[in-house]
C-alpha cells in the first residue's frame, strides 16, 4: 500500500496534459459522423492543457480526418491489426491508420475482448505494431461485475496490464495511456466514484512501474472510462493519478462533448 502512495505521488509530477477521447464506438452511420465531427468543430476551442481525440468507426476516419485537420482536435481509431501488410482479409492497418491521420487507437476494449475474443497477447501484438507506426495506443484494462463481486479487481487489471506490456520497450518519443474501464459501468449511466477510480488508477501505476522502465512508466497516463458525462467529468480529472477520459455515449452530441470539455478547469 506504501509503495502505491509513492506511485500516486510521483504521477503528481507527471507531464499534466488532460486527454478526453470520444469513442463513437459503432453508434453512427457515415453520415451521422460526417455531422458530428463538422457540429463539434464549429464550437470546439482548443485548450493548451487538453488533447481532444475523436474515434469514428474504421470507414469514416478518412473524411472525419478532413474536416477535423487543422482544428487542434487529433483522430483516433477504435482498432488495429498486428501486422501491417498482408494476406488478412478484413483487418486494419496501423500503417494505414498513420497515413490518413490517426494519432490514437484504442486496443483492447472490453467489447472487442468480449465479442471478438481478444487476448492479452493478440493486445499486446497490436501495442508493439502500433508504437511502430508512431501510434499512440489506448489500452483498455478493466473488471467485470462478477470479478469485483469476487474481490479480483485489482488482481485482474494487474495482469490485463502486465500481460499487454511485458518485455516492451518505449523509445523517448514513443508512448502510450491506459484506460480503466469497469466493464459493468459502461453504458450503465452510473459511473464508479472518483475516489475508487483513483484507487483502482494507483493500482495500474504500481502495475506500470512493475513492468515497464520507471520513464516509461511514469510518462504512461491514467485515464478513466464508463458513463463519464458533463456531471460527473470535474471529480475524475481531479484526482491525482487520472489523467483524462475515454467517453461513449456522452461524446455521441456535440453539446454534450463540448460541454464535458468546458467543464474541465
Ligand atoms: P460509456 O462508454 O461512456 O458510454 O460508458 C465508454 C466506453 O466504452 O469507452
């Protein structure tokens, strides 16, 4: 317990840049995207202190990508595949990805570990491809209800990071975030308190330092995902190890979006 306290002070001297991506998961068709991302432009501010990412579906990165560039706000994917070329019929290239424009992808998440079956080690394939192309990976750890119910909580987010993360190196200019996400609070409306996020986000930093470099691991940011909204954004952001969000259903308007931003000091 010591030994995380020290962890959740020396994330207090970390770089403190917020990052707020919207996951836009499947929700919208090409259209309904392509509106999206023009309404938020339009009332979007760039803040030095924050990076805004959104994550449109695989097909409408590239046109999000020409509305969005030169607005300050960066592109994220929602998926990559560990190899960049080849015989791998249907899957995304994270060199692809790096062509039209995206920074950020989102790897592992919870729906894909779900309905794809995606394991540590295929996550941990898709980080080191990813990192090759000059990717920023988003690595979603998270519990189910029933492993939280059975006091595995802590345990099962120290392995998903550990097994995504074991023998990887990051170059100086090289890094990457974890998202925590309890599974069963996402879509749910009813986020967990900031006070356990942040438990749970000192959880993950004594887990970082345990595996990578401690430079690399004190540079990796914290962030918190699952029913994040305009109310409740300000308690998770102030907390010392959490460094941002991952949000769903509240970056699918541009009123609400911008207003979870705005609500950031
Ligand atoms: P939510 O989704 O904000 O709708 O809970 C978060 C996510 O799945 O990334």
């Amino acid at each position: 317990m010591a030994k995380l306290k020290i962890y959740g002070i020396i994330a207090n001297y970390m770089d403190n840049e917020i990052i707020i991506l919207g996951n836009w998961k499947m929700s919208l068709n090409l259209a309904q995207s392509l509106v999206l991302a023009e309404n938020i432009i339009e009332g979007f501010k760039p803040r030095k202190n924050i990076q805004t990412v959104i994550c449109p579906s695989t097909v409408a990165l590239t046109e999000v990508e020409k509305i969005i560039k030169g607005s300050g706000l960066a592109l994220g994917a929602q998926n990559a595949f560990w190899h960049a070329k080849g015989a791998y019929t249907g899957e995304t290239s994270p060199e692809v990805l790096a062509e039209v424009g995206v920074k950020y992808v989102l790897l592992g998440h919870s729906e894909r570990r779900q309905f794809l079956k995606e394991t540590d080690s295929m996550i941990k394939q898709k980080i080191l491809k990813c990192l090759e192309h000059g990717l920023i990976p988003v690595i979603c750890v998270g519990e189910t209800f029933e492993e939280r119910k059975d006091n595995q909580k802590d345990f099962v987010i120290m392995h998903q990071v550990i097994e995504a993360l074991r023998g990887i190196k990051l170059w100086p200019d090289q890094s990457l975030i974890i998202a925590y996400e309890p599974v069963w609070v996402i879509g749910s409306g009813q986020a967990v308190t900031p006070v356990e996020a942040e438990h749970t986000a000192q959880v993950i930093k004594q887990a970082l330092f345990d595996v990578l470099e401690p430079e690399a691991a004190k540079k990796t940011k914290i962030i918190y995902g699952g029913s994040v909204s305009p109310d409740n954004i300000a308690g998770f952001i102030e907390q010392p190890t959490i460094s941002g969000a991952l949000v769903g259903g509240a970056s699918l308007t541009a009123e609400t979006f911008l207003s979870l931003i705005e609500t950031i000091k």
